[in-house]
C-alpha cells in the first residue's frame, strides 16, 4: 500500500531549532508589524488626517485590499504557528527530543 508521505523520520536538532525561529518570529516581530501596519493605514485614512484625491483613492481602493491582505496573511501565520506547535509536540510524544 503506497502513502503520500514518507515512511522515513528524521528529526535533528537543527529542525527543532528552525522551528523554534519561526516561532518566535511569527510570535513575535513579523506579527508586530502587522498589526502595526494595520494601525497606521487605518489611522492615514482618516479624512481628518489625510484628505484630497489621493487620500480618497487610498482609502476607497488602496487601503482596503491591502488591509485584507494583510488580515488574510495573518490568520495564515496563525495557522502555520499552529501546526508547527503540533508538530513539536509530536516530536516529543513520539520520544524525540523537543528544543
């Protein structure tokens, strides 16, 4: 019977390590500036900060695809943080070495 995946598992010390970064950078700075970006463009399309022809074509056009762009790419980072907890997790449960 074939399988989709591999029947081969390696876990190094080096995996656990890249999968710790990437935590902590979805935790943490990549997140962040996100959210800060989403600050900032929702405050730029305030008329009473920024008004005029530009400022209207940012915030009826601009702003909003880029905005739920970024919601999009957050709630995927989300669900990769998820699974890569999992898989830690995993790794331990099945008596590897969790870093």
């Amino acid at each position: 019977m074939s399988k989709d995946v591999s029947d081969r598992v390696l876990t190094t010390s080096q995996a656990g390590t890249l999968i710790n970064q990437m935590l902590a950078q979805i935790q943490g700075p990549v997140t962040e500036s996100l959210n800060r970006l989403q600050q900032l463009g929702d405050q730029l399309s305030d008329p009473n900060v920024w008004d005029g022809g530009h400022a209207q074509q940012f915030r009826g056009q601009i702003w909003p695809s880029n905005k739920a762009a970024d919601q999009k790419y957050l709630q995927q980072l989300q669900q990769l943080q998820q699974w890569l907890k999992q898989v830690h997790l995993n790794i331990g449960a099945a008596g590897g070495t969790q870093y």
